[in-house]
C-alpha cells in the first residue's frame, strides 16, 4: 500500500471520529437529576445546538465537558481523550466561553488576553501571535488598549470569545454566547461564531430558537436532564411532526378574535392576543394546527371569509420554534 494511500485512509478515519463523545452521562444534585443518562457525539467541523428549556441540564453538561465538574455517571472523551483521566489536556483542546463570561473588567482588554494566553501557557512568541489573531478573528481592534469594563457588553462578549479562541482550540464551546446583548449585538455575535464554524468544530448552548436556527447544522434537543432528540434539525422536525404550526394575526376588537378562533379548521396551540394588547390593540395573534398544506390553504380561506384583515399566516414546518410547540414544554426543566 502506498504512503499517500495510507495517509487517505488515515484522514479519512480520522475525520470519522467524533470530536465529541458523550455516553450516558449522569450528574445528580441532591435530589435534582440534572443529567440523566445523555448521549451524543459531534463530529469535527460541525456545529452542534445544544437546546433546551432554562434549567434543562445544558450548563450542567457543558462543564463537565470541558473538565470544570465531575460526573455523577458516564464518559465524556474529547478529541479521543477521556475528559476524567486526561482533564488537563482536554482543556487544551478546548475554548470555553461561559454563560457569564468571567472577565477582569479592571484590565485593559490587551492586558486581559496576554493574561490568558499566559494561563494556557503559552511561549512568549504564541502570545504574540495569539493576541494578533484573536484581535482581528473577533474584531477588537477598536477597543484593543481599554479597560474592559469600559467597553460595551458586545465587546466584553467578544473579549471572553478572543480568550476562548487565543491558544487556537480544536473545540470552542460557547454557553448563551448571545445572553443580554441587544439585537445588533447577537447579529454582529452571530456573524463571529459563523465564521468561527468555518474552521472550527463549535457546541452553541441555547434556549433561543432563531439562535440555533440560524447557526448550527445539528442538533441536541435535553429536556429536564434527558436527552429527547438528536440530529439535523429537519430529521427532528419530521420524527416529532404531528399537524403543521402555523402563526397568524388578523386586525379585529378581542371578542372579534376569540370568535374567530372559535370557528376556524384548525386546533388552537397558542394564543398570543396578551402579547399585542398594549402597543396594537387591534392585532391579535395566535399559533394553530393544521393538516398540511391543504390546512394552511383553509386557514388562509376561512380568515378571508371573516372579513377581518389577515396581516399574517406563517407555516412554521421544520422550525424550532415549530419543533417546541409540537414537544408542548410545559415549563422549565
């Protein structure tokens, strides 16, 4: 066999092992069972949602991924190695950008990454080239010689990502990168963690939908601790799909729109009337069900029938959001 033959058939096997392996992982505080018995496994080069409720079991998993508590029960192994007997060289292979984001606001942001480069130990020529690349990969030049407590929740949220990113990680784990930031901020966050995804293998924490959507190309759906889906987004869709979602809001009074409900050919999931009350009062919304696209167009004729101005009808087949309103979370696990 030849040498370039051997070396395909290395990468090939090589890119066939999971970056991630988790298998039945277990994590019990007191009588709360964060974790019970999670499996999933994220290949390299791919970006994996890690969703659920708040309180679900995401932060729980992710710390004991990335080597900051100890499991109850089960394995984690990074990179092939076992999270529980190689910590320290697992966390090597590992960015991690906690949901509160620990930065010394009394640092200037270059002091801050050169203190992190050399935490991770790192040789003075890494520093320097770390703190260049990570300055221009998450755009901080602007702020690069503030302290950061100066700068804007934006950009400390890009200062917890640069040190997450400074000593060039194969796996870079990022739990509600987006949590409090305002919408031009998770736009701008976004963007990061997409081109991030490009080179890197990423684990995104969420319990924001259009978040997950709009960046990860699978997905791990925990809910109280358990996991209930695994996947591309559109296989979960279809394995929990039962009638469509579809959103709709008409212009009426509120008696008009509880009428209105009360007649339509489909089954009422979400009433979102509350929601517009202050700001439209005449704009009501709901969520229904229906049967397919032949529902959708008899839900678009019976709106019209009413008389009422339809100002939306929104199919939300293969969504998250549809996803979750199909799975009925009835509250926070």
């Amino acid at each position: 066999m030849s040498s370039s033959t051997q070396q395909s058939q290395a990468s090939m096997l090589a890119a066939a092992v999971p970056v991630v392996s988790v298998r039945g992982l277990v994590k019990n505080y007191g009588d709360v069972q964060a974790l019970r018995g999670v499996d999933f496994d994220v290949p390299a080069g791919s970006v994996l949602g890690f969703l659920g409720p708040n309180g679900a079991g995401k932060t729980t998993a992710i710390k004991i991924l990335c080597g900051y508590l100890a499991a109850d029960a089960g394995s984690v192994s990074v990179c092939g190695l076992d999270v529980a007997t190689h910590a320290l060289e697992v966390k090597r292979r590992i960015g991690y950008l906690p949901e509160n984001n620990p930065v010394y606001t009394d640092m200037r942001v270059e002091d801050f990454l050169r203190f992190a480069a050399r935490a991770r130990g790192l040789s003075a020529a890494a520093v320097r080239n770390g703190i260049d690349r990570v300055i221009v990969q998450t755009g901080l030049a602007e702020v690069y010689r503030r302290y950061v407590g100066q700068c804007s929740k934006g950009f400390r949220q890009r200062v917890g990502l640069a040190q997450a990113l400074i000593h060039d990680p194969e796996l870079l784990v990022l739990d509600e990168p987006t949590n409090g930031l305002d919408p031009l901020q998770v736009v701008e966050m976004r963007a990061l963690i997409r081109e991030l995804g490009l080179t890197k293998t990423v684990i995104i924490t969420s319990h924001v939908l259009p978040e997950i959507e709009a960046l990860a190309d699978n997905v791990v759906l925990i809910h109280r601790g358990k996991k209930i889906a695994d996947g591309p987004l559109a296989t979960i869709a279809a394995d929990f799909s039962g009638g469509l979602p579809v959103r709709f809001s008409v212009s009426c009074s509120a008696s008009q729109f509880e009428q209105l409900l009360a007649t339509l050919p489909a089954q009422v999931v979400e009433n979102r009337r509350a929601a517009f009350a202050a700001a439209m009062p005449n704009v009501h919304a709901a969520v229904v069900e229906v049967d397919g696209p032949s529902g959708v167009a008899a839900l678009a004729e019976a709106a019209h029938a009413s008389g009422y101005p339809l100002l939306e009808l929104t199919p939300l087949g293969g969504s998250l959001e549809a996803l979750f309103q199909s799975l009925r979370f009835g509250g926070e696990g």
